[in-house]
C-alpha cells in the first residue's frame, strides 16, 4: 500500500518504498512548498479527475541531457524556415489549458485536472515553473511547460495544434537552458516522442544523483520572458 501523505506535513517516504510502477505516497496538497519538497526529491504528483492525489517516483527514470538532444531533419527544416515565433513564458496559462484539452493518441481523458492547473500556476506566480510557446500569425500553435529549480528542469506535458510546433518551442527551451547550464531534463516516464528527441532511460538511483548535483546550483527563477 502507498504510504498516506497528511496535509499537515510535507513529509514524503524513502523512494524505495515505491511500488514496481512507481507509485509513493498518496494524499497531501499541490502546495507550493510541496511540490518544490517532492520535485526536489525526484518525485511527482500524477493521477486523474475524482482521484487523490498520487506521487510517483518511478524507476527506470526518463530523462533528457541538453546536449544530447536528437535534431530530426523534419525539425531542423522547420527550425531554419524560422515559421513559428517562439517565446518564453508569455504565455503560461494558455499553454497548460491547451495541454489540458489537446486530445491525445490512446488517452480519453486528462491528468491535468483544474487542481493541477491552479498549482502550476501558483508555481509559475512564484517564479519556478515556466513555459515555450510556439506561434503562428498570432495564434497560439504549440508550446510546453514544467519546474525548474536549482539547475534541473521538470518536463510536465506540451501540446500542439501545428506539425512540429511543440518540437521547435522544445529545442529553444533546450537552448536557453543549456547555456544556463541546466543539467538534466526530467521526462518522467518513457514515451516514443521523447525518445525520438533524445530521451533515455537511467535507473532512478542515478537520476537521484545527478538530481542532487543540479540543486545544489542556484535557481534560474522569476521569469523567463526576458531573461538572457
């Protein structure tokens, strides 16, 4: 059984007392202070409409090193016709709703509940969690957003409208992180498009280690809009 997460502490169990898919802890808040504690700690909150709150920590682990993400030749086409806009954090709300509402492939519903939806932008409000947005003649065509802190960056979910909107906002994102000398990209869990931009899977003990490195750096926090 998960172990049970009062809300009256930010108290999270040892990682491994993750069950083989993953799951932690149940219950808790999306409290600012917590997510930041669970993030932290390679944990994240993931689970659907009418249900508590889960916390994973799955193991292998998902990730992306900045410098080793894959340019496809379609991308490097679309990045060099320079046809979307692409800026960061101007648009946070409007992106985590479009991920909320893009239909997806094998998926009837959505994980990012309203709940989740308010947190994040707590998150965003607070400096630490920030979005790429990829447009077209104005229009909002693609985008993604996640968590930063220390120099570890969380992926939580993109979304798009146009082919390879969502792909070219993603490598400016990983331009801008790399030359801040963001160490990893935390992808979560293992899916065919991450792997197709460079994603792999490490055992969660040497994400762990790597992930402390990271916040041990300062925080890139505030926004991102303007920051070089």
């Amino acid at each position: 059984m998960p172990f049970e997460i009062s809300r009256r502490s930010l108290e999270f169990p040892d990682l491994d007392e993750a069950d083989e898919s993953g799951l932690l802890a149940i219950g808790g808040d999306l409290s600012i202070d917590r997510l930041k504690l669970a993030y932290s700690k390679g944990i994240f909150p993931w689970y659907e409409k009418g249900m508590p709150i889960l916390w994973w920590s799955p193991d292998p682990r998902m990730v992306l090193f900045p410098d080793k993400m894959i340019i496809s030749h379609s991308l490097k086409q679309s990045i060099k016709k320079q046809q979307f806009t692409i800026t960061i954090d101007t648009a946070f709300e409007e992106v985590i709703k479009n991920c909320a509402k893009t239909p997806r492939r094998g998926e009837k519903g959505t994980w990012i509940t309203r709940e989740m939806k308010n947190a994040y932008s707590d998150l965003h409000k607070a400096g630490f969690a920030h979005s790429a947005e990829a447009w077209l003649d104005g229009e909002l065509v693609g985008g993604l957003y996640g968590v930063a802190i220390g120099k570890a960056y969380f992926g939580e979910s993109m979304f798009h409208h146009v082919t390879n909107a969502s792909k070219v906002a993603f490598y400016h994102l990983v331009e801008k992180l790399s030359t801040w000398d963001f160490k990893i990209i935390d992808a979560q869990v293992y899916t065919n498009h991450l792997e197709s931009l460079g994603g792999e899977m490490i055992p969660r003990s040497q994400y762990i280690q790597i992930l402390e490195k990271a916040l041990l750096i300062e925080d890139v926090s505030g926004s991102w809009s303007k920051r070089e």
